[in-house]
C-alpha cells in the first residue's frame, strides 16, 4: 500500500506537460482547477469574517453615538442648533408630565428662539454673569412653557380634542391682522424668522400647540362658561345695569374672579382678541353674546359706548379661566412631573 502511495504522489508531481493536446487537456484542465480551490474556500471564510466585523463595529459605533447624544443632551445639556435637529429626528423627553412625555425638541426649539430673540433685538451677551443668568432665566420658562403645552396635549386627547387645518390656517390668519390691515404671509414669515429664528413650518407647528391649549382651557373651564352664562342672563333681564357693578356682584355671589374694564378709542382692528372686531358689529349701547378670546383670556361680554369709521370704545366684563392652571398645578404639586435635566434657578 505504501509502494502505492509514493507512486501516485510521484505520478502527481509528474511535471505539467508544454503543450495541449488531446491527450493532456485533462491535465490542463485538472491543473487549472486545482489552482482555483486554494483561493476559493479561504475567500469564502474571509468574506463572512469580514462581514461579521462590519456588523459589530456599525453597532458599536450606533451604541457609541447614542451614548454621546445622550450624554451632550442629558449631562452637557448642549443647547445648539445641531443637538436641536438631533432631537427632530429622535424624539427623546426632556421631562414627563402626568405620564405625558415633554419632547426635547420642543424645549430646545422654545428656548433657541428666546435667546435668537434676545441675542438680536436686545444685544444679550451669554457670555457675562448677567447673560448667563438670563440664559438660566428662559431655560426655567422654556421648560414652564413646554410642560403645559404636554399637559394641555394630554387633557386634549382625554377630552377627544383637537386643532383642525382650518382651525390652525384662520388663527394664523388672524394673527397677521394689524392696525394697518393684514400683513402678507411672506412677511409675516420674514419677520418671525428675524425675531424667533423659526422657519414657517416651526412657526406652524409652535401656533398648533398654542390654539389646541386655548381649545383645551375653553373646553373644561365648566365654571367659568357656567359664569359667562350667569353674567349674561342678568344682562338680558337689566340690560341698563352699570356693567362695573354687575361684574362686582356676580363675583362675590359665584366665587367666581370677573374682571370689568374699558377700552377707550381703540382702533376697530384692534389686536385686543377680537373685541375691538367684535364691538364694531355692535349698536351704541349694545351688548354681545358672550365672547371667547382669540388670546385665550378668557370670555368676555362687552357693551358699545360708541363709534365713528374707524375707532370703537367699548366697556367689558372678563372671566378668566383659571381650570388649566389650577390642574397643572395640582399636577405638579402630586409629584407628577418628571424633568431629566437639572436647571439652574435664577432669580433674573
């Protein structure tokens, strides 16, 4: 057996014939074949290495950047433009309130443009001791700020409500209203954009969160409706009665805050939440309906004192809502706000 061994590995080492023909293709064929095989296993076994390597080190590297992003937001407390565009693409919270999560995103966006805000039209410099107390200042009502838009968001989907197209388009609307007459869309863009820094779509987006926590307010303020309809109802039974009395009255008799007050000659397209609009429509000495403001004031029953062409003087009584303040605060005082990051108090 072992003669035998020792000539087929002789046979092998047989050298490789010059020429093809016929008769040593085979061995040509068989040669080249041969050859191929010592590469195409270890090929193989790389490969699959290698692919392997690249899956660990792309992980790795995902857990490192999370790592970092985390770490920039949550100890850094990086406030720039990019850690804000972060936070667009992965909404992370910033706080939690009543189980309702508070985006980091809408935190840094309310508070880059407080500081835009001040950094261009008042020439704030963060840089000082009084600076950086300002800056400490709009990051505590930035924070304020975002939690009762979170808190209003979850009482909207509680109470089944929200901000329709529209709704958002004719509020929007409304508020390029001035004394001069509306302002264009363009300009009203490139006049947020230089005292907010917002492009038309945050501006869009920050508007929705204000109209649906006015929505919200309106809806479960039951005492302050309830209220309105009180002062209402006395007005049509005396509708000569001294409005700065009645106010008095009924908010001793319903424990209720009302608020009575006069405009004196404003113009009709006062920005005054839609009374100064609302008085225009009026008979000297007629009284309206109630009123919910546009600027979430409250509702207002307002009486004509008079007016020309372009001005109206008017006489009000207000019922402030107080439910969506009084709620968050007991939201708060439960313990049922969460904040991931610590900022620093400032008495500024």
């Amino acid at each position: 057996m072992k003669k035998l061994i020792k000539k087929i590995r002789r046979k092998d080492k047989e050298p490789l014939p010059t020429r093809i023909t016929s008769e040593t293709i085979e061995q040509h064929r068989e040669h080249i074949l041969a050859g191929g095989r010592k590469f195409k296993y270890p090929i193989q076994y790389a490969r699959h290495k290698l692919v392997i390597n690249a899956i660990l080190i792309s992980v790795a590297a995902v857990i490192i950047a999370l790592a970092l992003g985390l770490w920039q937001l949550y100890f850094a407390q990086n406030t720039s433009q990019f850690m804000y565009h972060v936070t667009k693409v992965i909404p992370v919270p910033v706080a939690y309130v009543d189980g309702q999560p508070v985006l980091y995103s809408d935190y840094l966006m309310e508070y880059l443009s407080s500081v835009h805000y001040l950094e261009r039209k008042e020439q704030l410099n963060t840089k000082t001791d009084s600076g950086k107390r300002q800056v400490d200042y709009i990051k505590q009502k930035s924070m304020e700020y975002v939690i009762e838009n979170a808190y209003a968001a979850k009482l909207a989907g509680n109470n089944n409500i929200s901000v329709s197209s529209p709704e958002l388009d004719n509020y929007l609307k409304q508020s390029r209203q001035t004394a001069a007459g509306e302002i264009s869309e363009q300009t009203n863009n490139a006049v947020i954009l230089d005292y907010y820094g917002w492009s038309p779509d945050e501006f869009r987006y920050m508007a929705s969160k204000v109209l649906l926590r006015q929505k919200v307010a309106y809806a479960i303020d039951k005492d302050a409706l309830k209220t309105a309809g009180t002062v209402e109802t006395a007005l049509v039974k005396t509708p000569d009665s001294v409005f700065k009395d009645l106010s008095a009255a009924i908010g001793k008799s319903t424990g209720t805050k009302t608020t009575f007050g006069s405009s004196g000659w404003v113009p009709k397209t006062n920005q005054d939440g839609g009374l100064a609009l609302q008085a225009s429509k009026l008979k000297k000495s007629e009284i309206s309906p109630v009123i919910k403001s546009t600027t979430g004031e409250g509702f207002y029953i307002i009486r004509l004192i008079d007016s020309n062409s372009s001005q109206v003087n008017y006489e009000y009584i207000n019922i402030p809502l107080t439910a969506f303040t009084n709620s968050l605060k007991s939201t708060i005082k439960n313990g049922k706000v969460t904040k991931f990051i610590s900022i620093p108090t400032s008495n500024t």
